[in-house]
C-alpha cells in the first residue's frame, strides 16, 4: 500500500511527465558535476554575510550573546531556562528516550505545561523509538502537544528530523549535537558519558531557530505558531552602531535530490579560512568536495585540524570509512585527532578568529542528502577564543593519527 508521501512523489512524477510529454530528451555537452563551492570568502564582516545570504538564503543578525553548555551541563541550562517560560516551550529532537535525561525534561515541562505554558514537542520516530508509548502521553497529559515527525512506516522514508532545538518563550534557543539520552549526562569521561557541544543562544537569531522549529511544527500538525511565538519580529533589528553581541545565522536544511543548505553551509564555512579551521565532527565521512577542499586548503597554509571519534563510535562502520580518508588529507598537511575517551558526538567548526558553528550538521550523506538539520553561526571573538580553549583541551584526551593509523583499528 502506497503511502500519501509516496502517492504525492507518483503524482509529482506523472505530472512531470505529462508537462515533458513530446520534449525530446537530448544528451548535452556540458557534463552534471557536484557541488563545489570556489573563489574566495571572507571568514567575518559583510563579505560573509553575503556570502552565507547567497548560498543558504539567510541574513546574519547583529545582537547575538552565546553561551556554551557542553556535556551534561547542557541539561542544567534547560530546566534553567523551560522553568523560566512563560508563553511557549517549542522543542523538536531527533532523540528522546527514556531514563533519567528524560526524567528530567519530563519534570519542568509538565509543570510549565500545567501552568499554562503552551509546549509543543516534536521527536523523530526512528530516532526516538520509545517516545510513542512510554514519553507521549504523559506530555499529553499535562496539556502538551506531542507529535511524531512523518510516522513510520513512511516508505521506510530517511528524510527523518535530525534537528536539536529548544526554544522558550521564542527569547532563548538551544541547539548543538545534544539528544534526550543518559548518555549526554555527565562529563565525557567514559563510554557512558559522550563529549558534546552545545549551546544557549539569545537574540535576534532565536526567530530563526524558532521558524526552523516552525515549518517542522506545520508539515506534521498544518498549524501555524502565534505571532508571540516571535517577540524578535516586532521590534527592529539593532543597527551595528548600537548592537553588542555577536552577529548570529541558524541554517536550517531539508532534503534536496542534488544539494542541500547543510552541503552548501559546510563548504562555505571551509572555504572562509584563511588561517585556522579546527572541526570536531562527531561522523567524519566527508565525501570527495569536501575532501578536495579541505586539501586545498591545508596546502594554501590554513591550519586545518580534524577531531574525531577513536573506537569508541556508537557505529564502528563509521569509524572505518573516516579513517579511509586519512591519508589523502594527512598527507595534503590535515591534522586529525581520535578522542579516546568516549564517543565525541560534537558537529562545530572553528573559522579563524572569529566565527564558529554548532549545531546537528555532520559531514556525512544522510546530513548532506536526508535529513533536516540545523546549524548555528556566530561571529564573534570571544564564542571563538571559548571554542579554542575547549579544543585544545579536547586534544589533550586525542591520540594524534599519522599515515600508518589511516584505515586501522589501532
């Protein structure tokens, strides 16, 4: 039996059909080549804002201030902040499982629900395969709204939700790798507590995160959000005489047959360096532009430097197809570390001095191809100088790869 996703892709290909029908189908001379994104890009300024407007469709805003909350102090910061709401708590995540994680977020959300906050929770279901039966209705419960982003059986369809973000009373956002598991507990220092990175984020950027949140809400429920939903949009965006804070972009992504915001964002981040690209990514598999651009890049002088999962990866088939990169990029001059203490779950780039992402955008071709996803950018000094200290502390728990390690369980 066809699905109404699978009845709608029928029609669309009918009705192409129909639209081409007596075009003769030629072979042309100029040959289909992957995205690759060339030339230079300034890594800060106008010049990157332009950029990042041409490529994704998203302005950057001024007036930004991040707070980084990794591990499992990120679970500290959400009942901080969802016992805060007032008007809304908006979440949708790619997984929620039970256990004490969930306990937690269960706790304020339901209180905030029975005093009359408005909480909509959104969750994958290949993600979040218990969330149904033991976590949906005691959200309901409590006056939640609980949904489950196109239920399976779809087609068995991998165009899943993989977006992580939180956004109270449309103020305060949060996104970053996390996932509502007892595994982002903790402080990363064994295989039970993975090393994540996230972030709290106020400003004007939090409308952007809360309309990534917004078009998800609207495929699975047709419902719109109320206009206080986004407080940001009624007043105007400060000038850059009068903003403090970092200028700030959330890069939302859906699945594209050819390329992706998440393709075209994750280029544009490693063509911006000039100096410095330090990425801790979380499922490294970068397909062959991404290779090619990080070559090029490390030969142009910039310090590229890769921090990746070692043996301890929640998939071990990952772990074989990212060391199959090694020695092409180890010997362009790519430096690339294995964290040993457990499985490093982190999407972020650091570009040079200034300009950083989180988010849940890994280098892989589901995030490139299938998923939704979505990245924070943020050009700001001292956001940057904070990931720098993190890094290289990350480091200190690496072992370093060299071209005896590539494609080895060492």
């Amino acid at each position: 039996m066809r699905t109404g996703r699978g009845r709608r892709w029928a029609m669309a290909m009918a009705a192409a059909s129909v639209m081409l029908g007596g075009t003769a189908c030629t072979q042309t001379k100029e040959e289909s080549r992957p995205f690759y994104l060339r030339g230079e890009v300034n890594s800060g300024g106008p010049g990157f804002a332009t950029a990042l407007y041409q490529t994704v469709n998203v302005r950057m805003v001024p007036g930004n201030h991040l707070r980084w909350v990794n591990n499992g102090a990120v679970f500290d910061v959400m009942e901080e902040e969802l016992s805060r709401a007032r008007t809304s708590i908006n979440i949708v995540m790619f997984i929620w499982r039970p256990g004490h994680a969930s306990e937690r977020m269960l706790s304020v959300i339901t209180e905030r629900a029975r005093a009359g906050v408005a909480c909509r929770v959104l969750v994958d279901p290949m993600g979040s395969t218990p969330f149904e039966k033991e976590i949906k209705p005691r959200l309901e419960a409590a006056g939640c709204q609980a949904h489950l982003f196109r239920p399976l059986p779809a087609d068995e369809n991998l165009a899943r939700n993989h977006r992580k973000v939180i956004v109270v009373d449309g103020r305060v956002g949060i996104t970053g790798g996390l996932a509502i598991q007892d595994e982002w507990l903790g402080e990363a220092r064994n295989e039970q507590e993975w090393r994540d990175t996230n972030a709290r984020v106020e400003g004007p950027v939090v409308a952007q995160l809360q309309q990534a949140f917004a078009e998800n809400w609207q495929e699975t429920t047709g419902e719109l959000l109320p206009a206080s939903d986004f407080p940001g949009l009624a007043t105007s965006v400060p000038s850059l005489d009068e903003a403090k804070g970092g200028w700030g972009a959330f890069v939302g992504s859906s699945a594209n047959p050819e390329v992706t915001h998440a393709e075209r964002l994750t280029q544009l981040m490693v063509r911006s360096a000039r100096k410095r690209l330090w990425i801790a990514q979380a499922y490294f598999t970068p397909n062959r532009a991404l290779v090619a651009q990080l070559v090029e890049q490390a030969r142009a002088g910039v310090d590229v430097r890769v921090l990746a999962p070692g043996n301890k990866n929640d998939h071990k088939s990952i772990t074989v197809l990212q060391r199959a990169t090694y020695d092409t990029l180890l010997a362009a001059g790519v430096r690339i570390w294995e964290y040993q203490p457990s499985m490093m779950h982190a999407k972020t780039m650091l570009v040079d001095d200034q300009l950083v992402l989180v988010g849940s955008i890994n280098y892989d071709a589901l995030s490139f191809n299938l998923l939704e996803e979505g990245s924070l950018v943020l050009q700001d000094a001292e956001a940057a100088r904070e990931m720098e200290a993190f890094f290289l502390e990350d480091l200190r728990h690496a072992q370093e790869m060299k071209a005896r390690h590539a494609d080895r369980s060492n």
